[in-house]
C-alpha cells in the first residue's frame, strides 16, 4: 500500500528549518512552480525565489488535521528521491516571521546601490543586486500576504 506523505527536509547553510511529513509541497524553483506528491519520480532540481508551500495530512492518531505552512526560499537545489524531498537553500525563513518594513529596508538599500560603470566585478554585482531586488519584493509581496507588489 501506498504512503499518503512524504518527508521533507529544509536546510540553509545555518540551519535545518524543517524535518516533517507533508502530503503535498509546492516548490519555486528557477523556471516556475513545481509540485510534489507521495510516488514522484527522482529529480533534481535548482531552486528559485519564492514561497515553498507544504500541505500536512491528517495524523491518524488524533485525526486532526495538519494544515498547511508556508516559507520564503531563496536559491539552491531540491533533490526528490526514496519518498524525501530534500530542499536546500542559500536562504529561506517561515513567512510568518517576515515583516513587510525589513524587506521594504532591504529593497531600498538593494535599489539604491549604485556599482560604477568601470567595476571589473559589475556583472557579478549587478546579477547579485537584481537578485536582492527580486528577493525584497517578495518578501514583501507574502509578509503583505497579498498577490503582487
């Protein structure tokens, strides 16, 4: 018979997140959403900017329903193999404790940094500084928990 979960782990470089049983994920990674479900097929994959949401079963011990949280992930990989899913992330943190004036902080200080025309580095720190930019807006967008910024 087959499990109705799958276990998912969350790790940044500086901590692991979450270790738990999930009936369902979906993931942001680079190139769009992608959802997870009990049985899913081997993958790698990379992981891009967005909200990881995950989906708990009911525990059959107590029937009570184990809802759904959400994170902000941010850079990585994502590996699906032997009913895990393994997310590690450069950054990710619970939505819940994302408040809408840091990430308004880190936008501005993302928008106004200025890198000069003849830095060897500039590609680098303008990738890097656009990735800042897409990171504070949707920081903003789910501790808002609106749709769009």
């Amino acid at each position: 018979m087959a499990s109705n979960t799958f276990r998912v782990k969350l790790v940044t470089p500086s901590a692991s997140l979450l270790d738990e049983s999930v009936e369902s994920a979906i993931v942001p990674l680079w190139d769009g959403l992608m959802g997870f479900l009990p049985g899913r097929a081997p993958i790698l994959g990379k992981l891009g900017c967005g909200e990881l949401q995950l989906t708990f079963g009911t525990d059959a011990k107590t029937k009570a329903n184990g809802g759904s949280t959400t994170y902000f992930v941010d850079g990585g990989v994502v590996r699906m193999a032997e009913g895990q899913l393994t997310i590690l992330a450069e950054r990710a943190a619970p939505v819940r404790e994302l408040v809408a004036a840091d990430a308004q902080a880190q936008l501005t200080k993302a928008t106004n940094d200025r890198i000069a025309l003849d830095d060897p580095n500039r590609d680098a720190k303008t990738d890097r500084r656009e990735r800042e930019i897409r990171a504070a807006k949707e920081k903003i967008r789910l501790a808002r928990g609106a749709k769009a910024v």
